[in-house]
C-alpha cells in the first residue's frame, strides 16, 4: 500500500468515528410515543369543580 492510501484510510475510520459519535450524543426525545388506544373508555369530567360553559 502507497503512503497516501494509508493516510487517507486514517483520516475515511477518524471520520466515519466522529459522525457515529455525533450521532450517538445527539439529543433524543425523553418524552415516549404515546400509544394511541381505539377503544379507551371516555371519562366524564366532575361538574363539581369545573365551569360550566
């Protein structure tokens, strides 16, 4: 192997590290994906506490 393959192989595997690190450190979303439910069951409101409109 030439002298330039090998230095440009270094330089292809430190790139190739740092986008997989940036990603990896990348922010995610804490909250979760809700899971949306068909049949949920409807809860009514107290009338007790709430405005009437």
């Amino acid at each position: 192997m030439s002298y330039l393959t090998i230095i440009a192989a270094v330089w292809g595997i430190c790139a190739i590290c740092a986008v997989l690190f940036i990603r990896g450190a990348a922010q995610r979303n804490p909250e979760p994906l809700r899971v949306q439910r068909d049949h949920e069951p409807v809860r009514h409101a107290s009338k007790d506490f709430g405005r009437s409109l």
